[in-house]
C-alpha cells in the first residue's frame, strides 16, 4: 500500500558494521529509504538507531559497508564532495543542537547565511517563515536555546534543519522527552512537512503513537541488523521474535487499538 | 489508514521533482507580462533578489507567469514577497501556470508570512537601565556570597560539634588533589622566580661589592611576598577552577538537587571537605614554595656571584626573621578560605547548561585571583601599621 510508483532510492545502506571499542553496535545493517517516504527505525535502548541515522546523515563512517546518499557513496567522501550532499540533507538533533549564543532566529539563519548569497532581510524573513511553519510564535524567535522548554528547542532545531530546503530531513528522537499534546503537535507537523514539501523523512524514535500516525515504513533493529522491516500493521501482525516483542508490548498494543480506532 | 492517501500524494510529489527544471533563475517581463524561468532556489537567487527591487514594472495589473519556474521555499517566498509589494502599490497581481508543488510552496508561505511583517520589538535597554541591572545583579551576588559564607560556617559550626560528620575520606581525597598534585607545578615556578629575583638583584649587587645581602633581597621577597602570593595564584587557577566545574556541572546534572532530596546537605559533602583540605594544603605548600624558592636562590647566587650555598643558608638565618616567615605562612590558610568559598560558591551560581560552567569557572578564576591580591594588599598596609 506504501507508494509502489516512487522509484528512486535517495538513501541505500548495505551490509553496514559499526564497532566503537569491543562493542559491535550494527552488524550488517541493510536498509534503503524512498523518496517520500517516512521511514521510522525503532529498536530498544542501545540497539543502534542513533548510530544508524548519524552514519546516514554522514556524522561518522561505518567500520565496514558501503551508503549511498543521493547516489553518491559516503563512507569514504571527502569534506569538500560531502558539502554539496549535506545542503541537500537537514538533521534535527535531540537535544536540539543549538548554538547557545544565538538566539532562535540567527540560528534558523545560519545554513542559508553560510550558503547562500541572499540579503540579511530574506535571510531573517526565510527565518521567520520557517519558525512560524514549525509552530513557533514570534517571542520564541528572539529567546536563547537556554530559554526554550525541551519541546520548542526541537521546533527550533527542525526550523533550522529546514533551512536550505532539504529533500532528506534526519529526526532524532523528534518526540522524545514531550508531553503527549507536544508529541502529537511534532507528529502533524512532520506529516504536514511530508504532505506539503514533499520531504523524504528518517526518523528514530520510541513513541508507539508517534510510529502508528506517522511512519510510512518502520525498520526494527534488533542484534545489530534490521530484523524486520515493513508497515506498521505488518510488523505489529508480524512473527518475528523481534517485533513480538517490541510491538507485543502493553504500550505497543495501547497504541495499535488507539490508532484503529481513529 | 490515513497515511495510505499521503503515500498517492508523495508519488505524484516524486514525479514532478524528477522533470528538473534546467536554467538559472530569470525574470523577463513583456507588456503586463513578467514571465519567471529557471530554478528559483535558495543557491541560485541572489542575482534575481536584487533585480525583482529594481525591476520596472508595468503601471497596470501585473500577470506572473511561473509555467517555467521551479520553486524552493526561498523562491517562493521571493515572488511571494514581490506580489505583495505589487499590491500594496495599488496593482493587480495575477499568479498564473504554477504547477502543483510551487503552488503549495506559495501557500505555504503566504500563511506563514505573518511572522515576517510583524516584527518583534527587541527591547534594547538604555545607559541607565543597564546601570541599574547590572548594579542590582551585583547587588544580589555579593548578597549571595554572604549567605553562602554563613551557610558554609553554620554547617561548619554543626561539624565542630559533631566531628562523627565531617567527611574525613572527602577530606582526604582533596588533600591529595589540591595539595600533593599541586607540588611540581608549584615547586618549580616557585625555583623559577627564586632564580629571577637573584639575577635582578644580584647584577646591581655585584656593582657595589655587596653580594652577600643577595641571601637578603631572595629570602625576605620569596618568604614574605611572592611564595605565599604565586601558590595562592596557582591554587586559585588549578584547584578553585576545578571546584567551580565539579560543583558547576553536578547543578546542571541535578547532582545537587540529588544530594538535597536524600538528605545529604551539599555543603557538608562538597564545600566543607574542600575548604578543610585546602587551609590546610595551602600553607605546606607556601613553606615547599618558600624552600624551593630559595634553592632557586641559590642556585643563580652561586652561577652569577660565586656565593657558596653554605655561606647562603649561614646568611638566612639572619636575613629572615621568624616573624617574616610567619607572616609569609599566616596568609595562605586566609587565601585557601577565601579560594575555596569563592570557587564553590561560583560553582553552585551554574544555572542552565553545560556554557554556564565555563562561563561561572572563569567568573571563579578572576575573582579569587583579584580577592587574594586585594587582601594581600590589605595584609601588607596591616602589618605596616603593625610594624612586622
């Protein structure tokens, strides 16, 4: 049911390891993401979903396989031959990554201030779209990241992340540490982003209700590999000992009948 | 399922993406006409930006045809932004020929483009203002600081009764780190400024065939004035730094709040340890500074005057007088307070993140550095009056 037209394959990961001191984090990992599509990975703590989405948007190398990005392979890419790549992607970080001496509005400028050649007035106006577009009011624009409550510092990161008109955006944990109106507020707004500029979208997360409402394909990484991948009625349906029980849960199933039910 | 009819919707998206739109970004108007080509994105516009203001329009309605454009946000937001001023002067504006996708973009902007035209007032505050502020704050720090000196002698007042509570195994772990970590740093500036002072007093010595008074001029400075001074220095810098990042960094991991909620007070296991440990570290290590000065002493004497070292340490007992020696010593246990309650006070002000312990760490530098000058100023105007 999940776009059989859509073709191209912007992101394509093959038999990726990755080994931080004696710990193998991923032990070879397949995945491909499709333009359009909001692909979730989901795992259990320490599975890998991070290290995975930091690999994609080129924020560290595999020890072994090979990504491609965009058609381009990036596992042994060069800075200058990853910055043409990396202005096509945007990475909302967790705990935001926002520079603290700037406040929100310089900090949604900062990519199209460092890359384009516009005038500082589009500049700030570009900015006050974007935090406008992610649910953002004008007071926020002027605060510091310090001044922000955990669920507008990640709009802010998203507004920032936006800013060069991404075609790939990289959640991490984009609902992680918000109450549920905020997590659902950042599920609309991903999916109107889906609906309205088309974005391709990977995200990692742990939110049941987040994966049910938005999550056109979900990736479950279990022992390092993607162990079962597909829609989220197939995972939840699926046999696989992995997805039993990561979707078998108390709060898996919770969110299942709340989903079927809307 | 509703992400079933967003998926029909993406495909139709992947499409229209896929046909590029080849050319730079361009503007051609013709009649009432203005016929918009290229891609119009972010990285292309810069040219086109500054034409769209200086563009001669047509004084009656203006038709924009975009069959041939292809938008980012950024574009749209440009002609968006034109149409506007278009209208404001009074013309009809006619958006013809978008496809899909740059109509959603124009949409998209349009109803987010309110952020843009109300601007928000930052308040700048005046000369006076600021005075004001900045004197309150100031204000409300050093009132801070005294009740966190009466905080810290209360708890310390309730350990000297009940010595059962004091944190002897704490104690003796910043003893190690602020007294004993600290001796070859402190051992060899110390030698070092012993070695200057003789070169600087010893080649004006020399002139008036007076070199033994070289034992004088190196004692009496290093004992007196610089041994206690340099170690308060680098106490201040090494160890009251690293008590504002410790304390600095267990506020921003609500480490503090921790202690508070088991009922352990902060002051007992964090700040007491450490002001014991360094009033008593501080002064051992002004006496090894002392010493290591005066071989420092001795050292340059013997090179640049040919004084012997026995003739030297025969000398010393003259030249420095047990009263200057413990005028030298008495000041460090009043530095090491002073550096401790400094560095952990500045320590708990950490309020935020991560930057506001770098930031309050080098608040703590600065000013215990300052207050152990000004009060060893303060020392040497009180033992004048004195007569030591």
């Amino acid at each position: 049911m999940v776009d059989q037209q859509s073709t191209a394959t912007l992101v394509a990961v093959r038999g990726v390891e990755m080994q931080f001191g004696d710990k193998r984090v991923l032990e070879g990992v397949d995945l491909d993401v499709a333009r359009g599509q909001i692909l979730a990975i989901v795992g259990g703590s320490g599975s890998g979903k991070s290290t995975l989405l930091r690999l994609m948007a080129m924020l560290s190398r595999p020890t072994v396989g090979s990504i491609r990005l965009f058609d381009t392979e990036v596992t042994q890419i060069d800075d200058a031959a990853a910055l043409p790549l990396r202005k096509r992607i945007g990475v909302m970080f967790q705990n935001g990554g926002l520079f603290g001496d700037m406040n929100v509005l310089e900090n949604v400028g900062v990519p199209l201030r460092e890359h384009t050649r516009l005038s500082d007035e589009t500049i700030e106006q570009m900015a006050d779209i974007r935090i406008s577009l992610v649910g953002l009011d004008a007071d926020a624009a002027i605060k510091y990241p310090a001044q922000l409550s955990g669920g507008m510092r990640k709009r802010a990161s998203l507004a920032r992340a936006m800013a060069l008109d991404p075609e790939v955006l990289f959640l991490d944990e984009p609902t992680s540490g918000l109450d549920p109106l905020s997590s659902d507020a950042i599920d609309e707004l991903v999916l109107e982003l889906k609906n309205s500029l088309g974005l391709t979208i990977v995200t990692v997360t742990h939110d049941m209700d987040s994966l049910w409402r938005i999550a056109d394909r979900v990736a479950l990484l279990a022992n390092g590999r993607v162990a079962v991948e597909g829609t989220m009625e197939e995972l939840a349906k699926s046999d696989h000992a992995a997805a039993r029980e990561f979707f078998g849960g108390r709060r898996g199933r919770a969110s299942e009948h709340a989903a079927v039910r809307s | 399922m509703h992400f079933g009819i967003c998926s029909g919707k993406v495909a139709g998206n992947a499409e229209i993406a896929d046909e590029m739109v080849e050319g730079t970004a361009d503007i051609a108007v013709s009649g009432s006409t203005a016929r918009c080509t290229g891609r119009w994105t972010a990285q292309t516009l810069d040219g086109i930006e500054h034409r769209l203001d200086t563009i001669a329009w047509p004084t009656g309605p203006v038709r924009f045809d975009l069959s041939g454009v292809e938008f980012d946000t950024v574009g749209a937001w440009l002609l968006n932004r034109t149409a506007r001023t278009l209208r404001r002067s009074g013309r009809d504006v006619l958006l013809e020929g978008a496809d899909p996708a740059a109509t959603r973009l124009l949409e998209l902007v349009e109803s987010n483009s309110g952020a843009c035209d109300a601007p928000v007032n930052v308040h700048v505050p005046g000369m006076f203002e600021e005075i004001g502020r900045e004197s309150e704050q100031q204000w409300r720090s050093y009132a801070d600081f005294f009740a966190f000196i009466g905080e810290t002698a209360a708890t310390a007042a309730a350990s000297v009764l009940d010595p059962r509570k004091l944190r002897w195994k704490q104690i003796a772990t910043e003893l190690q780190l602020a007294g004993v970590n600290a001796l070859p740093i402190v051992g060899l500036l110390a030698f070092l400024l012993g070695v200057v002072i003789a070169y600087q007093g010893g080649t004006v010595l020399r002139d008036y065939g007076a070199n033994i008074f070289i034992v004088d001029i190196v004692a009496l400075a290093m004992v007196r004035e610089l041994a206690p001074l340099i170690t308060a220095i680098i106490v201040a810098g090494r160890t009251g730094s690293a008590y504002t990042a410790q304390i600095g960094t267990m506020m921003v991991t609500e480490e503090i709040d921790a202690l508070r909620s088991i009922g352990i007070a902060p002051q007992e296991l964090l700040v007491l340890p450490k002001m014991i440990a360094l009033v008593v570290a501080l002064p051992l290590l002004t006496v090894y500074a002392d010493v290591m000065g005066l071989i420092g002493g001795i050292v340059m004497s013997h090179s640049l005057l040919g004084l012997s070292a026995h003739s030297f340490v025969d000398r010393l007992a003259e030249a420095v007088s047990v009263t200057s020696f413990l005028s030298g010593i008495g000041k460090a246990p009043v530095f090491a307070g002073l550096i401790a309650l400094v560095g952990c006070f500045q320590g708990f002000q950490v309020s935020g993140s991560a930057e506001g312990v770098g930031r309050q760490t080098t608040i703590s530098v600065v000013q215990s550095i300052f207050l152990v000058i000004v009060i060893d100023a303060a020392f040497s105007i009180a033992f004048n009056h004195l007569g030591i």
